[in-house]
C-alpha cells in the first residue's frame, strides 16, 4: 500500500467504524489471517474485513467506499474454497463479509420459497426447515454445511436435487447498488407487489442476471424456491467399469435428463476424485508428492471396490413414478455398468450392517462379515460408509464429510469436524469448464487436460456436474502440497495450462476463481465490453469488486 | 409529425434505402395501413415500416437512426394483437420488421436446440421440425401459427408443452445494440466458444434478460431449446363445475405442477372464454351489443356442454410415466371436477365418429348420434369438435383455430383460414396480471375484476396460464364491436380500470400491451431507475424503442 491510499483506505475506515462498530472491522492479527487465506496457491491480500449487521450497514459503507474511492469486494460467508475464498482480484480490497446478516425471514409452505439473508447457510437453512416446515427440503453443495445460500447461487453454483441450478432458482433479489441505493429486482415488494418471489422474470426488462457473477450490485436479501418434500425418495449409484462404455452411458444420462426421467443434478467422479474423498488411505501414497502410478491406482481401486466412473443422482415423487423411472432407468443404463438404488429404508438396513461390521472389525465373525460384505456389494467397508453420506445429500442434507477431499495431500489430516481447508493449509484448486452435454465433448476436453495432469505429475480428478440437460461442468480438481514450493509451482503451471487448452477449445468455465479472472472474458470481446459499459454506468468510481469475472480492472 | 423532424425522417429514409433498397420500406398506401393497425382501439401510427434482410442491414439502421436521431421500434412479426401489434408507445416511429430474417440456422438432434432468426414462426418451425426431425418437437402458443418464435420469447411469452416459458429456453442471443454494435451474449460463438446454446448462464454476468420486454437491443438471433418427442402422450381435460371448487381445484393443480407430476403449461378458461371460441353461436347473442344475461349464459353452456371452468394440460412421458401420473391427477382433483384423458389413439376414434356425425347432421340416424354423443361426453358435437385443436396444440402443433375468439364480436365472422384480427377490425385487447398461484389469489383478483366488467358491460372473460409452479396469468380478455365508439369507449375504460384495480393489489402484468406501457413500471421505482440507467448508457441518443415497458421516454 502506498501513503496516498493508506491515508485514504484509514479515513475510510474511521468513518466505517462509526457505522459498524470498532469490533466489526478486522485489519490484522490472528482472525485477519485466518480469513485472509485460501487453499489456492496465491491470493491477493486484503486490506481489512468489515462486517455490516442490515442492508443500511451495506448503503453506510458503499457510500464511504465512493466517497474515499476506496474498493470494496462482498462474501457472503467467504466459503468459497479454491475459488479464492474471501480474497480479492487485486490486492487492497476492503472484504465485506455479510455472515451477520443471517436472517430466514420468511418460509412459505405453499408456494415453497424462503426469503434469505446472505449469510444464511445450507446447515442452517437444513436444520430450520427439518424443525419447522419439514414438508419443505432445500438444496445443498457437497462442500461445508457453512456455505452461503445465496453466495453459492449468485457465484452459479450447483446442487444435488432437482433444485441444483441455484440461481435458477433464485427470485427476487434487493441489492445495495455501487452508487448507493437499495434496489428489488421484478416485482418490488416495498409498493406491495406480490408475485416478488414467486415470478422470476417480472415485468420489464429482467435484471436478476446483472447480480450473478459480477460487480453490479451487493445482495442484501433474496427468494429461493424450495422442493415439497417428495412422497418417496430413492438415490442412484451408477458405476462404469470400462473405458469403452463411458461416453455412451453419458450420452444415455443425457437423455434420461432430457426426458426429464432424472431431474435431479447428477454428480460423478473418477477413480481418483472417489480415492481422495477415501483420504485417510489415499495420504499415504500421496506423501511421496507424487501421482499414482497405475499399479497404485489399481491395487486402491480393488481394494475399496471403486469403479472407473461412479455417478449418483436422486429419484423423487410417488412411488409409482419411482417405479417407472427405474425402469426406464435400466432400460437406458444397464447394458453400460452396474445401477444400484437405494431407499430409506434399505439404507438404514446397510447403516446397521455396517456399524455392527465396523464394531467387530477384530474379530474373527467380524472379519468374514466384512468378507461376505465386499462380495455381496462390491465395496469395501470404508468404501460403503460413504453411502449414506451420499443418500443424504442427495436429500439435501449438508456434510462435511466429501470435503475430507481437501485434505487429501496436506500435511495433516481432516478434523473430525470443523472442516476448513484455507485454514488447515490445504493446497486445492478448481477448473470448472462448460461442455454441451455429450460424451464426445467430454471425451474432447478429458483428453486434452489428462496429458497435462501427467506433464505436470498430478492426480488427475475429475468431477462431472449437470447444469441443466445440455450442459455439463468438467470440474477438474488439482491438489497438492502447500508446504511444498516445488509442487505448489506445478500446480499453478498446471491451473493455467488446463484454463488455457480448454478456453482454446471453446470450452468457458462455468464459473472462476479470482486467480484465473483477470482476461477470463477475452474470448467473449463483444460481450466483455457491453458488461464494461453496464459496469462503467453503475458504477462510475469502480468501487465494487473491479476486475470480478473479467469485469473492469482495478481501480488504482 | 412536425416540419423539423420530418426533414430528419425523409433523410432517415433516404439512408436507409440505400441499406434494405427501395421495396422494403413502406411509408404509406393499403400495405401500411394493414401493418399500421391493431386490435385495440388506440394504436400511435407509426412513420413507416423497414424490412432488413441481416443482421448487417439492422446495423446499418441503427446507425442512420443514431445519425439522425429518429426512433426505431422493432417487432419480429408484429403479430402481438391486443398488446399493440407493430406499432410503438409514441407516435412516428420506424418500424423495424424481421420477418425477412427468418432462417432456420440450425436444427441439433442430440441436444435438442435450434438456433433461429427472428421471422421465424411458430408454423414454420413445426413443419421444418416434422419434415426433418420428426423427434424434435417445438412449443407454440394458442395464437396464429404466423407468431414469431423468437419475438413471443423475448416478450417472455407461453405456450402450451413443458416448453411452455419461452423465455427460460431461449439460450444464447445475438443482438444489435442501439448504438449499433453486434454483441453476443454468454459464450461468444464467434470466437469458437461451444456453450452459446446450452448453457443459459454463461460465464460472467447474466445479459440475456436485457434483451427481453425491454428496448436495449434488437435480437437478431438465439438458440431456442425444443423438447425431444416423448414417446407417449395424452392430453388432459379437466372441468370444473361448481363455484366452491374452484379455489380448491387451483390450489390442487399447484400442488401438481410444484411436484412435477405436471410439467406442461395448464391452461385454463371460464365459461365465456370457451364460448367465444364457440363464436358463431356466441356471435348472435353478442350482436345485440351487451353482454350475456345469466340466463342466456346457462343457455349456451347447458347447450354445449360448458363447464365453470375448463382446464388442458398434457402429459408427456413413456406409458408407465404416464400412467403414474394419470392415477395421481385423479387422487388429487377428482373429487374437485372430472378429468377426461385422452391419448392419440383415442382421438383418433373420437374424430371419426365426429366427421361421421357431422356429415349425417340431417338423417334421423345423424340426430340420434349427436343425442347420444352428448350424452356419453356431455358435449355438444360443435363443442368437441375442438377437442383435437386442442390435443394437438399440446403437442406444440399450432393452430388458427382458437384465434376465432378475436372475431366473437367482430361485424364480420372469422375467414376460414389466414385469420388476422387487426387487419379484420377486431375488437381486442388483453390484461395480464401475473399471480402467485393460490387458488386465493386468484379469488382476490377475480373478485375485484369482474364487478368492473359488468360496471361496463361487457363479458368477463378469464384465462389462467401458468408461468411457473409458483405463480400463474390470469389473463383478461376484452371483447368489443371497434366499429362502436359507445362500446369502444368501454372496453378502453374497462381496461384502464383493470389496469388500476389489479396494480393497486400488489398485480403486475406479466406482458403488458403499448397503451398500459407508460407509467407501468411507476409501482417499482428503484427498478425503473435502474433501468433507466441501463438504457442511457446502452442508448444515448434513446433511439431504441423508447418507452418500451415504461423504460426511458419518448425521445421528442
């Protein structure tokens, strides 16, 4: 920082503190650090935290940010691990965490929407309508129960059931402008207008897309539409075996999603993205720095029954439909690997089994039960522990338990709870391109980045996650050695790598991380610059977030 | 028109045809005043129509018109009769006409999109698809197969199948700026991206919805998602017969479509809705010029076979989907009405004992079978000779037939075929208030609507669309002999009324027509000025479309 803006950044700040308290303003120390990092390699420091309590707190504090010229950069709870977290395209940035504006203030049954906070998470929001209107279910991420409803829905983000688009699903949002105002998208309540959250496109031009990533705007309140609690439910384990019957199995999905016989997200993993949420066993191979050899793979993959692809995703309504979609189900998938579906009540049987497995692991019934096990279900125990984890979120019911991932190469291993990746120094990053939805455009991008995980002697983990039944993420994960200079720097050379070989392809992320943002709309100049103008027009001191998604550059 | 600015128009026009070329302007004569009109009573006339060829040609247009600083009003077909056709809020506009621009640019079996010009129509579309890809099947509305795909879309217009929110499955717009640049939004396929037209969101901020009810843009082409044939179907009526069920019914429906057991649009008539499109008969009470009595209501309804209120929906789906489906929908709404389903085989049988009835009308065998008829159905033969009309517009099949509605009053009946209400001097216009879907709210806004028809004397005719499972049109219809200043000075004060009545309740239209256009955003002032914002910066000179949706006045 020099003088100049330390002297502005400090008026700022005093002027701040009137607004929000001293206790809510974080510029150094053992909390700032702990907020200031993220699992990605490098990251821009902050100039400090804020922490407004009420939509007038925002206004207070984007008003000063215009008046000292000083730039802000909004989280909700600043979750977003790999992405960047709570850190800032550039450095300097004063990080407006709005954690304490964590209010549900409306849960409506019948027409199944909730209006939200920002910092309202996917635990609590869970654990709220479990206990008060248990005929609604929400959504959730497979990463912490701590993370932001509506961050992960204006950051794109996706779920696990038929609720998965977030922002889909989002409706009728109040944003606090760069400039200073309060603004509702639609239908505005505050004349009492009444169709705020349940229309989502309004009257007039529709605006809601100007908030999703960008820096036109500070969410400060939203609608999010809720799933009625299904009659029956029913998760699906679908596991590929061979190289050959990939793309079509994924080409049969696409279909069943298209007919609307899966409507829920679907989420998959390769063999290594399944070993690393194993992580415990993974750890030990993985201290040698080094990737797998194909032997290692093998040897882990037998032993824990993982096959070469596994998907899961969740069937929901009366049972007769479930009946007939796992037909139709079979029909489609059966002649490309192995379905296994799984109920409520069947998974509370194989909850027991496995517990009494676990508790009599040493002795010698113990040992021929966890034989006879792995014949009948193909999985190890360790392996089929995670089933229920799996069934649950597919409910929407938060878990730490698959962000054990992060941990999967770093110095120490994942707490039993608590799960914090940035904090523990996990070394984890994400590249998340969009596909059309087939399998050779899966087959395109998966062969030109898997010679580069080689190249640059990484794992390579890769996830697949529906966006809607054309569109699929290929969200590559690199994980590595924090500590490590030398394995961290592959692992930059590798991020870029893979961000360049597909944006070459044609293939744009879904969503980015403050590392790759800057230069990330290059390949879209016509639309870069129409977003520069609605930037430039909102927003004239470019005090938001500049340079978030590619979108104006930092103001010096 | 003033002498100034007809100075600048004629040098307008000029420039421009040496862009589209003599022909494809229209300044005055018979083919202007056919364009010039529409179905509601007070229409601004417009300075001329213009006919671009291109994207290229557009562009040239927006530029002369910057030069000059004249105002454009686009429309792709200029179809939208009872909302303003092609004509602007003000008076001496251009009308920029697409129709030329109607190619087919694409048809992808796989994953099920087209990427279409503007002039493209609902006809087109659905012939092209049936000659060439007999899987894909399109959505269409229940106007004149001569509506254009992209303009219904972009005016967030519905239509009938699960595809039914236009808007939501339009992916990926090119459009001309009005200061005349060429943009694309999300993926730019101009740089190879491969996502334009399956991911909806893009990377970065969401534009698309700019360049819906609004004057930001002058689309020029989208993606436009299609539906893949199901492999079975059948179409759904159900009749509602008493006052008490109908709240009852709506909140049952709801209940459907949020559990997804309905996916299609529902549509929805009262009994005056359904006898004008019965209008030949409706056509000889209505000649008096007042609206039905009660007992002449009865009448025809008990003559016909008219319930209450009639609701179609279609299901779409493998059998055994269906079937699940169909024993749900009898669980839920049998006991508020009868439901009749009927799948294409079972239509078939129906229209051949139809046509036999119909060319037997006189014989005395003929009676008997119309007597019997009616009795198994409870319809008149007249009245369900709209029964296969309707089936198919479910599978996305337009159709002339419902427009017949328009001419209910009209001095001359409707032509047989190539019907067009503005150019026939129909008497129409459309309200369209967007509700959360209660059967509640919907009481509220029956309720406070139709004493105000009556106060006019005029038919309360009610439609319900559905916009998504949470929120629902109840949509208005204003019928009127245009001929008689009397009844022509009513419907627009019926109009004017329910405009006021349904906005002061918290209403907004989910689609508004040119003449409710100013002042129609004044109930969500924070919106308005953000949208105000927005087109100052896209369009300085305000040459687009001013006034469009209450954005940015008239430019004098």
């Amino acid at each position: 920082m020099d003088a100049e803006f330390s002297s502005r950044f400090e008026a700022a700040i005093a002027k701040i503190k009137q607004v929000v308290g001293e206790k809510q303003i974080i510029l150094k120390g053992e909390a700032f650090e702990e907020r200031a990092g993220d699992t990605s390699p490098k990251v821009q420091r902050p100039a400090g935290f804020v922490f407004p309590a009420s939509v007038e707190e925002v206004q207070a504090i984007v008003k000063v940010a215009n008046e000292f010229k000083i730039s802000l950069w909004p989280v909700s709870k600043g979750k977003n691990w790999g992405y960047g977290a709570a850190t800032a395209v550039h450095a300097g940035a004063l990080i407006v965490v709005l954690e304490r504006m964590n209010r549900i203030l409306e849960v409506n049954e019948e027409l199944a929407y909730t209006i939200i906070e920002p910092g309202v998470t996917y635990g609590q929001l869970n654990t709220y309508l479990k206990e008060n209107h248990p005929h609604l279910w929400t959504d959730t991420t497979d990463s912490t129960p701590e993370g932001s409803v509506l961050g992960n829905a204006l950051e794109r983000g996706l779920g696990e059931t038929p609720y998965g688009d977030h922002f889909a699903n989002l409706c009728g949002l109040e944003a606090v402008m760069p400039t200073g105002e309060r603004v509702c998208t639609g239908a505005s309540p505050s004349t009492g207008a009444k169709t705020w959250t349940t229309h989502k496109w309004g009257t007039g031009p529709y605006l809601e897309g100007l908030f999703s990533q960008s820096n036109f705007g500070i969410v400060t309140k939203a609608g999010f539409w809720l799933m009625p609690a299904p009659e029956s439910f029913s998760s699906m384990l679908f596991e590929v075996h061979d190289e050959e019957h990939v793309v079509p199995a994924l080409n049969a999905l696409r279909r069943l999603a298209l007919k609307g016989v899966i409507r829920s997200n679907i989420h998959a993993g390769n063999n290594n993205a399944i070993l690393m949420i194993l992580h415990s066993y993974y750890r030990d191979y993985s201290k040698k720095s080094a990737p797998l050899t194909k032997d290692e793979q093998d040897h882990l993959c037998n032993r824990f029954g993982v096959a070469l692809w596994t998907f899961n995703c969740g069937l929901y309504g009366a049972p007769q439909e479930i009946r007939a979609w796992k037909s139709l189900i079979k029909r489609e998938l059966s002649a490309h690997g192995t379905i296994l579906f799984m109920t409520d009540p069947k998974m509370a049987i194989a909850q027991k089994m496995m517990t009494w497995l676990s508790t009599h692991q040493t002795s010698f019934i113990g040992a021929v039960g966890a034989k006879l096990f792995r014949k009948v279900f193909g999985k190890s125990l360790e392996y089929a522990q995670m089933g229920p984890y799996q069934h649950n979120l597919l409910k929407g019911i938060p878990t730490e338990y698959f962000l054990r991932y992060a941990y999967c190469k770093s110095a120490n291993a994942a707490p039993a709870q608590g799960l914090n990746p940035a904090r523990d120094h996990c070394g984890e990053m994400w590249h998340a391109p969009a596909i059309p939805f087939t399998g050779e455009h899966f087959k395109i991008v998966r062969d030109a980045c898997r010679p580069w995980y080689e190249h640059y002697r990484m794992d390579f983990c890769m996830t697949l996650l529906l966006i809607n039944p054309r569109a699929l993420v290929t969200l590559m994960g690199i994980f590595f050695v924090k500590e490590d200079p030398e394995e961290t720097a592959r692992a930059n050379a590798l991020h870029k790598k893979l961000c360049e070989v597909t944006l070459a392809l044609g293939y744009q992320p879904y969503r980015a991380g403050v590392a790759s943002m800057p230069g990330l709309l290059d390949s879209a100049p016509d639309y870069k610059e129409l977003a520069h103008r609605l930037k430039l027009a909102l927003d004239p001191n470019l005090i938001l977030a500049p340079g978030r998604y590619g979108v104006a550059p930092f103001h010096p």
